[in-house]
C-alpha cells in the first residue's frame, strides 16, 4: 500500500498534511502520535468512511477511489477499529462470513461452504473458536479475532488494526500478535496503531509517528528506541520537563480513601495535590472497584475525606458536586450522549450550577468548551464524530469537574495505561 500527499482539514482545523506512506507485502508497521496526531483521520480516510481533500491511495498499483467504503474493501483494504463493530446475539460463523454475504436476487450459498470457507479463514490466523458460539459471549481477546477473521474473509491484504490490544491483557495480546505474524507471513500488509510502545516494538518491522498532521519520522523497528519515538510524539519527554518546586510532604492531601470491600484488603489511599497516581492490577484485582468508590459508583465501607473533610457519596453526582468525577472505562455505553454535540456532553456535568440566562444561548458561544480542552475540534460536532480516544472524554469530564474544585479525577485502568 502507498499513499501520496494525503490532505484533509475539518473547517479551520488541519487533521492531515501531506501525510504520505508506504507499507511493503509482509510488513508489519507501526503508526503512533499521540492523541490529535491524526491517526483516526488517516484511519477514516483508509477505510474509505472519510474523503481526503488532495492526495492519492494505491493497493497493489491499483488507485483506490477515495471515499468510497465498497471501492476500499474491493481493493482489499480493511479496517478492525478499536470499537468492534460485531453482531453479538449472531455466532462466530455468521460474523465472519457478514462480509462477503452474497447480493443480488436468487443468490445463494450453501451452509457447508460458508462453513469451509470461514474454517479456512480462521485457520489462517491459527485461531481456534467454536463457529457456532455466540459472539456476545465470547472473551473480548476471541472477538478481536473474529472480526480479523472477517476483514480477511473479505479478500483483505491490507489491514489497518486500530488500538487492538488496548483492552487485552498481555496473554490475550500474544495470542494476537501471533495472528498478526501469520498473517504477514502470507504477504499481507499490516498497519498497527498503539500507544503501548513495547508492543509496538515487540510487533513491528517499521514505524511512523504523526503529529499535528503531519509525518515527523519513520524508522526501521530495529534501528529506533522508545526514547527516539517518545520523543517525536511529544516533542519532549517527561523527564526532561520542570518539576514542582513543592515537595511531596508539603502537598495537601486533595483526597483520601480508607475503606475495605468484600475480596479486597484494607486499603488505605491518599492523593496529593498535583499528583497523577497510577493504579495497576489484573482483571478483578479491584482497581476498578477502586475507582467506582471514589467516583460514588458504589458505596463506601469506611471513609472518604475531601480535603480532610469526610464526605459521603451516594451517587456519582455527589462526587462530582465536590469536584471527583469518574470515567467509565466503557466511554461510548455508559459516559456520553453519541447524538449529541461535545458542548452538551460536557455541561450536562454542570448544567445545575449554571445561570439560567446561559441555558438559553446557543451552546456554541456560551460554553466555549474547545478552548479549556485545546481541542481542535468544533464543540458542535456530534460526539459520535470525534476522536474515539479515550483522552478525549477524559478531558471533557476533567474540566467539567475542574470547573467547580477539581479536586481528583479517576478514569480507567485502561486509559491511565495509555497516557502513561
């Protein structure tokens, strides 16, 4: 696959410039930048859902008409987002072979193909899954696979895999990555988009890292270091950035937990103003039982104190009442309106603290929301259109929240992993 001089702006925002790339048979490549880069811009111009302003993309020296989803899966170019886009009341076998149903009046395919057919597609990726379960019930590491397994049953040679092992433990994530090897191993082009650098290196035979739109680099895996990398993303690393003059003993406490909960140990927990406090854990190891406590998602055995005052929360919106607010680690389902814009998603944390007289001006002047995210994106774009990273509704609630007090914000496991 190569794209050429790769263009598109959203309004006065630039998404891409002159982004151009080449991905050889067999290789596995790396994209990285960090959140705004334009990786999820490049992603929906790939899969043909977004139309490029200028610039041209070839698969196997055949040019891909842009914009069209049925002329970039024709030509063999398939997307897996990160979001799996799977029926799950329907089996394996039916999800698989969704892709190549046959259209038309009076054409039929018969069972016993349609089974040799995505037998032999799983096969390819050496993935072993009951076709006839239910795809709703399967660990999300086998969904992951079959909806590979579809985008290569289609005729896929080139495959852009989104985020794919952001929810996967690192057991889940090797059986991946040996699918992903099996299937450059049959001159397929893959594309690989990660936050998660050891991986990244762990996979790839190449890299590239965007930012601001634009191609920073790109490196042979084998000649770069996560040094190099890290430091194309952002520009700067970390550690090389100013510290807080205040030491660690001199901070306030900004909250603390002190509780115990059923399969847990006594836990005591303090976070100090200015802190970003990491939490680490396997699956039901309680990180996540954690966060619910301080985001008032469950009751409290024992105390909470917001700036050594105790404080009781019942409900999430008594947590964010005192300036905790919580993400779910579900952003999509259980922590925004899709079909509504980025202004209301945001205020609808604060709407009871704001005067009546702001309800009734247009949304995008009143609550200039984009400014306090350093957003590029319009407040009024429907949310189901932005970025699909984590750190975007994560910055929308953290302002929200940093609105009144901001004392603590707690997100997800997930999304802790990918900023760190």
């Amino acid at each position: 696959m190569e794209a050429v001089g790769i263009c598109k702006r959203f309004g006065s925002v630039r998404a891409l410039e002159g982004f151009s790339l080449s991905v050889a048979a067999g290789e596995v490549h790396g994209l990285l930048g960090a959140n705004g880069a334009g990786k999820s811009t490049l992603i929906g111009i790939l899969s043909g859902a977004i139309k490029p302003d200028r610039g041209t993309l070839w698969v196997a020296n055949k040019e891909v008409t842009p914009g069209s989803l049925s002329a970039a899966r024709a030509i063999g170019l398939a997307v897996v987002h990160q979001e799996l886009m799977l029926f799950p009341d329907r089996t394996v076998e039916e999800n698989v072979f969704a892709s190549i149903l046959p259209s038309g009046a009076f054409r039929w395919i018969s069972g016993g193909s349609r089974r040799d057919r995505v037998e032999a597609t799983m096969g390819r990726l050496g993935a072993v899954i009951d076709l006839q379960a239910r795809v709703g019930e399967l660990p999300l590491a086998h969904r992951q696979l079959v909806e590979i397994s579809r985008a290569l049953c289609s005729g896929g040679r080139v495959l852009v895999l989104d985020e794919p092992t952001s929810a996967l433990s690192k057991p889940e994530a090797r059986g991946l990555f040996d699918a992903i090897c099996a299937i450059a191993a049959q001159d397929a082009a893959v594309i690989f988009v990660s936050h998660r650098l050891d991986e990244v290196f762990e996979i790839t035979d190449a890299l590239t890292v965007l930012r601001d739109g634009r191609v920073v680099g790109n490196w042979r895996t084998a000649a770069a270091d996560i040094a190099t990398i890290t430091r194309a993303m952002v520009g700067q690393l970390a550690d090389e950035r100013p510290r807080s003059g205040a030491a660690e003993g001199q901070r306030a406490v900004a909250i603390r937990l002190k509780s115990s909960a059923p399969g847990m140990p006594e836990l005591d927990l303090s976070l100090h103003a200015g802190e970003v406090v990491g939490l680490a854990g396997l699956e039901g190891s309680g990180v996540s039982t954690v966060l619910e406590m301080l985001g008032g998602v469950i009751a409290v055995s024992g105390l909470i104190e917001i700036g050594a005052r105790p404080v009781t929360f019942r409900h999430p919106s008594e947590a964010i009442r005192e300036g905790v607010v919580y993400m779910p680690p579900d952003r999509k389902k259980g922590g925004l309106w899709l079909e509504q814009d980025a202004s209301f998603n945001i205020g609808s944390a604060l709407v009871a603290r704001l005067p009546p007289a702001w309800l009734r001006k247009e949304r995008s002047t009143a609550w200039p929301w984009s400014a306090w995210l350093r957003s590029p994106y319009e407040p009024t774009r429907c949310t189901r259109q932005l970025d699909g990273s984590p750190a975007v509704t994560s910055s929308a609630y953290c302002s929200a929240a940093r609105s009144r007090r901001g004392h603590a914000c707690c997100s997800s496991m997930i999304s802790l992993a990918e900023s760190t």
